[in-house]
C-alpha cells in the first residue's frame, strides 16, 4: 500500500505506472498544460475514464515518464 504524504502546494500527486510497477509521483501543476502531458492524460482516460477514485493513475513506464517529465522540467527552467 502506498502511504500518504502531505502534498506541497502547487503538486498534484500522480500514480504512474502499468501492472504491478507503480510509482507515485508530485507533478507540478504548470506541467499539466504541456501538450506532450497532455498526451498522458489522454492514455488515462482511454484506460480509466474520466471517473477515476483517489489518486490520478496514468498507464505509462515509469522510466518513460521520468525522462518526459525532466525534459519537460529542463525546458521550463
């Protein structure tokens, strides 16, 4: 069971994985609006829906989204 952490302000908490390998991430909510997550967003809903319960899931490799997120990171600094 993951356990729950206090969210800084500005993050919102996003379970990334496929299967059984899941991680649980903070996302920056400015990183939200990226096309390229966008993207990921939309895997979620053809996944789960729009009436995901608890904590945003998005079906992705999470060593894939690691290198998108520091990419996007990268360029946003």
């Amino acid at each position: 069971m993951l356990k729950k952490e206090k969210v800084p302000k500005g993050y919102v908490p996003i379970l990334i994985g496929k299967e059984k390998e899941k991680e649980r991430v903070l996302v920056h909510t400015k990183l939200l609006k990226h096309p390229c997550f966008l993207v990921l967003l939309e895997l979620a809903v053809q996944e789960f829906g729009y009436d995901q319960k608890g904590i945003l899931q998005i079906p992705c490799e999470v060593e894939q989204f690691m290198l998108v997120s520091a990419a996007l990171k990268k360029g946003n600094s």
